[in-house]
C-alpha cells in the first residue's frame, strides 16, 4: 500500500488488517503499559509489548539493542517482515522501530476500539510465534536527538524545540513523573519550547487531524512562534500519545526536518539548568 508519489503508506485501518491476518510476513504487536486490555481481549495473531517493562530500562531510555532484538526475535519478526503496531503505545513502537532501522513498520491509527467496532472478535489466545535469528539494522539517526544535540538547540534561532504535553504540564502546573516515582523529576519545560498539546492533534475518535488548521499552531514561549521550515525537535515524556506529532507532522506543507528528544523531557530532569520554571 503507498501513498501519494509511490511512498509507503504507514497507516493501515481494521479492513488492511484483517485481509492480513493470515499473511505470515505481517506481525501485529499490541502495545500497552498493562497487560489487562491485551489479555481481556486482543486482535488474532497480535503479540504484547509492555511499554515500560520491555521498552524501557531502568533510566527510562530506550532498551539496548541486544535487549530489542531478543524481544524482536521472541516475536517472531524478520528483518524483511512488515510491523503493525495498535493500542495505547503504538506509536512509540512505531518510533522505535523505525528509529532502529527496520524497513517497513505501520501503525493502526486511533484507539483499538476500532477492531471490534468494525465488527471483527477479539482473540484471548497468545500466539507463540517461532522464533526467528533477527539482527537489527542500522540505527536511523536522522530521526533521533540526543540531550547534547537538544542542549545545543536551547540557543539555535533555527531550531523549534516542541513540546507535547498538555498546556498544565507546559505551564508547571501539572507534574505527571511518566513511570517514575511520585516524587522524581520536576515541573516545567525545556528553555525556549513551544507547546503542541497532543490533544488538538486527534479527533474524537484518535485518529490523527490533518496537517493545516489552527489545531498545529504551537503556543509560543518567550515571544517565539514556530514556522514549518524550521528544524524541529519533538520532546515528550518517552511512550505513548505524544509520539504520534512526527508522524503527523509529516503532512504539513515543506515539512520540516523531524527529530526526536530520546528520554523526552525527562531526560532534562537530571540537569537542574535545563528545565524553565513556570511561568
């Protein structure tokens, strides 16, 4: 399936699915922070990543590649396989993968509520695929930003740091750690940010809004807007929701050139000069 100028399209819908459920070069891999939704009732054939427990080390940072390929490997992935990921964490799966190299990843836009909306059963059988030698390709660094990188960008006019939290949790009003302790980390942003609340991204039922409308204009910091020709840098707590803005950032017009913060803001966190206070 490509979309406009013969690109691959990565985004598939309940109908793409279910004509691929037999397809043994299409992996579905559910991703969630729980496995209660997974076990109560899951799309045939899917595989549970649990976004924090395999995706994320003790730092909160992605897992090593050793650790991602076994998990890969487990699942039954190939290197030539397409990936489908749905459910609470799928973009960060999505992310991920595409982050580490592999050739064709897709994600179920919007809530898993799809599936039987549709009229298809859930499964409550976990698959036990066999397993497969994966080997990881090579990283795909174009689309990732390290705390280094992210710190030179604080000063660089030509660079838009974009956050995705909510408006609360921008402003210091609201402090969700993300799979910390309750006590771990601070409020507040990164210097010089803009705010995207993920929220005005999606419609009601997930899915992701189109590339042009008021809904995209970030709320400047410091008398600083945002143009779409500009660098930017995307910076969330690592995981779930507010990994979808690269991918729909993709549609605006001369989209500009997309990195991700790895740890999200988080990251910031350890280093008490580099979150701004609230305003």
């Amino acid at each position: 399936m490509s979309g406009p100028g013969g690109e691959l399209e990565v985004r598939v819908d309940p109908d793409w699915i279910a004509a691929h459920l037999d397809d043994d070069n299409v992996r579905l891999i559910e991703v969630d922070v729980s496995p209660a939704a997974y076990e109560s009732g899951h799309i045939p054939g899917a595989v549970l990543w649990n976004a924090y427990s395999d995706l994320r080390d003790s730092a909160y940072l992605p897992v090593g590649r050793d650790q991602l390929a076994r998990l890969l490997s487990l699942a039954g992935v190939e290197a030539t396989s397409t990936l489908v990921f749905y459910g609470y964490g799928a973009a960060l799966g999505f992310w991920l993968m595409r982050a580490q190299g592999h050739e064709d990843v897709r994600l179920l836009e919007g809530d898993r509520q799809q599936w039987p909306a549709s009229g298809r059963e859930w499964s409550t059988e976990a698959p036990a695929p066999a397993r497969s030698p994966y080997q990881l390709a090579a990283e795909n660094l174009e689309i990732q930003a390290s705390r280094q990188t992210v710190e030179a960008a604080i000063e660089d006019p030509e660079t838009i740091l974009l956050d995705v939290r909510s408006e609360l949790e921008f402003d210091g009003e609201r402090f969700w750690p993300s799979g910390a302790a309750a006590d771990a980390g601070r409020a507040g942003h990164l210097p010089g940010a803009v705010n995207v609340p993920i929220e005005r991204l999606r419609e009601d039922d997930g899915s992701l809004r189109g590339g042009r409308g008021a809904a995209l204009r970030p709320r400047a910091q410091r008398g600083r807007s945002a143009d779409v020709r500009d660098r930017l840098l995307h910076d969330r707590q690592p995981g779930q929701s507010g990994l979808v803005w690269p991918h729909s950032a993709a549609r605006l017009p001369r989209r500009p050139h997309l990195l991700r913060l790895l740890g999200g803001v988080g990251q910031a966190d350890r280093h008490p000069d580099r979150l701004s206070p609230p305003y």
